[in-house]
C-alpha cells in the first residue's frame, strides 16, 4: 500500500524541465541594467545600481519559470516579488516592482535583452516601474529551459528608516 501511494505522489509532481545555459550571467545583467540607465536619463532621472538580493530573486522566478513552464510574477504557490527579495535576504522598501518577459525561439540572449526591453518600454506599467523616480536599485535573471527564454527585472526603492 505504501509503494502504491508513493508511486502516485510522484505520479502526481510536475515534470522539472532541465535549465539550458544563456551566457554570462553578469555580462548580462550589465547590458540589462545599461538599458534600464539609459532610459532614465532620458527621464533626467539618476541611475539605478545592482542589489544583491535583487538579483537573486529576479534569477530565483527566472529559473522557477523556466524549470517549472509558467510565466506570471506569482510563483504556483502565490509568491511575488516581495516575498523572493525577502527570501533573498532584501531589506524594508517603500516599492518593489517586477518586469517578466519570455520568448520562444528567441534571438541570443545578448540580443533578447534588447527586444524584452523595448517591450517593456511600450508597455505603460513596465515603463513606469523602469522610469519610477522611487526605484533605487536594480536586479535582472534570465533562464532558459527547452528553448523558452524567461527574463526578469526587479526594482526596489529601500526604505531609509523605519516607519513608527
């Protein structure tokens, strides 16, 4: 009886798709960043800079989108943003906000980054959290499994003191 059952449990898991390598990580987080800079000078607004936990987050939904073949900003279990920076180790804030994008036969990574970010500039609610005045820092993941293409942006303003 308790083969039987451990059998369906795993009958009943989802497939893990296996991640495909996309280049170099940092290489590609400073293109990434350079666009998102780019932009808000255009807006007479001072760069962002990378954050840590930033980073680790946006790669954390990245991979988890790929591995798992979902694309929202609310993992299956209903995490978001704020719940991977703090899981990543991020402080209080008074924004955090997310871009997702995905491709299937996609350019190269290099050059992807480029078409996701023109999407989002197109799109008035990605826009607004790449041009947001309060954003501070910056954290960009990219992952690929079975040919799809998952990238995320995730912004924060921290929280200079704490709030009574």
């Amino acid at each position: 009886m308790l083969l039987l059952l451990l059998i369906c449990a795993a009958c009943a898991s989802p497939r893990q798709r296996s991640l495909e390598t996309v280049g170099k990580l940092e290489g590609l987080r400073q293109s990434a960043l350079a666009l998102v800079n780019a932009e808000r000078a255009r807006e007479g607004l001072p760069g962002l800079r990378i954050a840590e936990p930033l980073n680790t987050a946006a790669q954390a939904h990245a991979e988890d989108m790929a591995r798992r073949d979902y694309y929202a900003h609310r993992s299956p279990e209903g995490q978001d943003v704020a719940d991977r920076y703090r899981a990543a180790g991020g402080g209080l804030w008074d924004i955090i906000a997310e871009n997702i994008s995905s491709c299937i036969a996609c350019r190269t990574a290099g050059e992807q980054i480029i078409e996701f970010h023109a999407g989002w500039l197109q799109s008035p609610g990605h826009r607004r959290n790449i041009v947001d005045p309060r954003v501070k820092s910056f954290g960009f993941g990219i992952a690929s499994a079975e040919g799809k293409l998952y990238a995320v942006q995730a912004f924060v303003g921290e929280r200079v003191e704490a709030r009574p």
